[in-house]
C-alpha cells in the first residue's frame, strides 16, 4: 500500500512551475525563491564567480600549504572550458528556510520537502559536469591512476567540493545542510524535483548526497517525457500526492513554457 502525502510544500525559484504545480496539485503550499532577471552572464576572470572560487581555493606556495582547496574550482580554472552561470542574489535564504518551518508547526501526517535545483537549492542556472557520453565519465570523482593522462582522470575531483560550490560556498552550504539534516531527523521526507537534464546522471546524485542525508530524499525529474518539464504532471500522476493532486475531469488548456526554465 502507498503511503500518501498529508502535506507538502515546494520552493522553486520559477514562477511557471509553480504555477504547474498549482494547477494540478493545489494541495502542495508553494514557495516563491528569489532570483533576479535578466540573469547575467558570468566570467571567470572578475566579478562574483570569481570571488567565489577565490574564496573556495587558491593555490599552495612555497610559503604556505594551508592554503583553501577546492578541487573543483581547481577543476574550471585547468579545463576552461566551461563557465558556470553564478547568481548569488537567488537560492533559498534563511527567510525561505523560516517559512519550511511556519509549514511544519501548522501541518502533520505524512509530509514532504520539494525542492528545485536550479536556482533553488544551487545558486547557478544549470550544472557543469560530464554526461553519460563523454568518455571521461566515469573519471570524473575518481582518483586518478598514475598511468592515466587526460584531464578528467587527473583532477579527482570531490563531489563534497562541487557541492559546497555550487551550494555558494561553504557558508550557506552549512546552512542548507543542517537545515536538512534537522528536515530528515523530524521525519519529514525531502524530494529534489527538477527539469535539470542531468538529473539522472550518477555524477548529479554523488554530489546531492553530499547535501541531503542518506535514505531521507529522493530525485524527481520531470524535464523527460512524458512530462516534458511540468513538475504538476509529474506529481499528479503520483500515488502519494493523491491527496493534494485532486483529479479534475476534462483538459485544461495547455500554458506556454518559457523557454529559459529549468
């Protein structure tokens, strides 16, 4: 027997999928996360990403070996190849965290923690990590065996590393994980749903392990068919949301997507 919702409440920074889940699931309490658009295009040679990585890893000298590492930015500034887009006004905030918590003093039963990736928990728009194609895949966490040359199998890099960056550092990575460390041990069950297309790549779930502890959570991915990027459908068609995805008879007319939502 399926053990379904009493309550759920979903923080996304993307005003069109909350809207989807409002549409067909309007049981689930629906979080608005701040993020400011048009996004801007990051760089790393200046600017916030920058100072993020700075803030993240520099390299050893011949003075002083306790410099702070960080294995992925090491990583982007050697490859170069690519430049994750870094948003550090978007992301939940203890603002959004204090409304999980309103949530959870007014609600009982079985209850579940949605939340987004992009934008959301991360504060980048998408995730630069290898896909299931590339012939460096399986080097990417890796450590690297003397033999092995390419750059993939050298840079072993940490999931935790890409984690805590992606996060935005090891500040509010601290914050997001002891909140959902305090969300699992109050029983409370916690579900990444997210159209990021990486989402069911080994690499992707490595580094949510790093955030969310072990048996408390779940990935949904709603960007593949047959749901297309509606977070509501996908819910919807779930047994466990039954109760808070009411079935409605006859079809709704379908809303145009924005082709920049993840």
């Amino acid at each position: 027997m399926v053990d379904k919702f009493n309550s759920a409440i979903f923080f996304d920074n993307d005003q069109g999928y909350l809207d989807d889940v409002k549409i067909k699931c309007p049981g689930v309490q629906r979080i608005k996360v701040n993020e400011i658009r048009p996004l801007r295009t990051s760089s790393l040679n200046s600017g916030p990403l920058k100072n993020l990585m700075d803030s993240l890893h520099s390299e050893p000298t011949e003075n002083s070996y306790t410099k702070e590492q960080n294995s992925y930015v090491r990583f982007l500034r050697d490859y170069k190849h690519w430049v994750p887009s870094y948003y550090p006004e978007s992301g939940i905030q203890h603002v959004d965290i204090q409304k999980y918590y309103k949530w959870f003093s007014e609600t009982t039963g079985n209850r579940i923690l949605l939340l987004d990736w992009d934008l959301t928990l991360s504060m980048f728009d998408g995730i630069d990590i290898p896909h299931i194609g590339d012939m460096n895949y399986v080097n990417f966490f890796k450590k690297p065996a003397k033999t092995h040359n390419n750059f993939f199998s050298q840079a072993w890099v940490k999931p935790k590393d890409v984690a805590v960056f992606y996060l935005g550092g090891k500040e509010r990575f601290r914050m997001i994980t002891e909140w959902l460390k305090d969300v699992a041990n109050s029983g409370i069950h916690i579900a990444v749903l997210t159209n990021n297309t990486g989402s069911k790549d080994t690499l992707f779930k490595q580094i949510v392990a790093e955030i969310i502890p072990k048996g408390a959570y779940e990935i949904i991915s709603s960007y593949f068919p047959p749901y297309n990027g509606d977070k509501g459908k996908i819910l919807a068609d779930d047994p466990r949301f039954e109760r808070l995805c009411p079935k409605i008879g006859g079809k709704r007319k379908q809303r145009k997507t924005r082709k920049y939502r993840k």
